[in-house]
C-alpha cells in the first residue's frame, strides 16, 4: 500500500511537542508500505521548522533524501 504523507503528518512526526506526535508515530510504527510526498510539502515542513533549533537537522534529513536513488 502507499499513501501520501503532507507536511501535517510530517511535523508531527518531527517534533515531539506536537499535540498529534503520539497518533502519528503510533500509526507510522504500525504501517506497512511506501509514504510518498512531494517537494512542495517538504518545503512547507522546511518552513514549519525555519525558525527551530533543529533547523539543520532538517536540512540535513532533506539533503539525504536528496542523495536516495529512489528520489529523483
């Protein structure tokens, strides 16, 4: 199965203070298939956290993602 993963998915899965963190890395541990997303809700992601300390840590996880050869 694959689904399609948008930035509120990602920014819950992300930072741990989030009200929806709990839920969605509940449901990330339990699903089985290929999460699909595209550069657009990386960037709001990227937007969501501009202004965070882990700042660098995101840009690091997109530049590896960048590096994947399944991405491309």
């Amino acid at each position: 199965m694959t689904v399609f993963a948008d930035a509120f998915f990602y920014v819950a899965f992300i930072n741990q203070l989030d009200e929806h963190h709990d839920e969605v890395m509940a449901w990330a541990r339990s699903f089985d298939g290929d999460i699909v997303t595209t550069q657009w809700v990386l960037t709001e992601v990227a937007d969501a956290f501009a202004e965070s300390h882990i700042r660098r840590q995101i840009k690091a996880g997109f530049d590896s993602l960048a590096e994947d050869p399944r991405h491309g």
